[in-house]
C-alpha cells in the first residue's frame, strides 16, 4: 500500500512540533506513524514583526508499505 498522508501541524515559537492534526491517511496505521514522525520534526519558526511566532501549516508525507 502506498498514498499521502496529510496533517496539520502547529509549529511551536521554538521550531518543535507542538501538535499534530492528521487530515488524511491510508488506513494501516499511517495515521499514528506520520504523528509519531511528525512530532520528530523542527523547522525554522515563522517570525513576525522579528518575533518567533507559533502558526499551524499543512504537510504531507508519502507513505509506502512493503509487503
């Protein structure tokens, strides 16, 4: 199996992912190892008028299975 999962992610004023919405998933448990991948990430944090500011953005991840 094979597909995209997507999920909204709040990206925390340190770069850390505070939260994890999953909007799409392939069924098989993606839903649940997208999170935990997700939750592994860091960005650059969104800035606003120079302050780190916390923002949720989309993200998707292609997921594959091997059989």
């Amino acid at each position: 199996a094979a597909g995209t999962v997507s999920a909204r992610l709040l990206v925390d004023v340190d770069g850390s992912v505070a939260q994890v919405e999953v909007l799409e998933d392939i069924g098989h448990d993606s839903a649940e190892l997208a999170a935990q991948a997700f939750r592994q990430f860091r960005f650059r944090p969104a800035r606003r008028h120079g302050e780190a500011v916390a923002v949720w953005i989309v993200y998707r991840m292609r997921f594959e299975f091997q059989e």
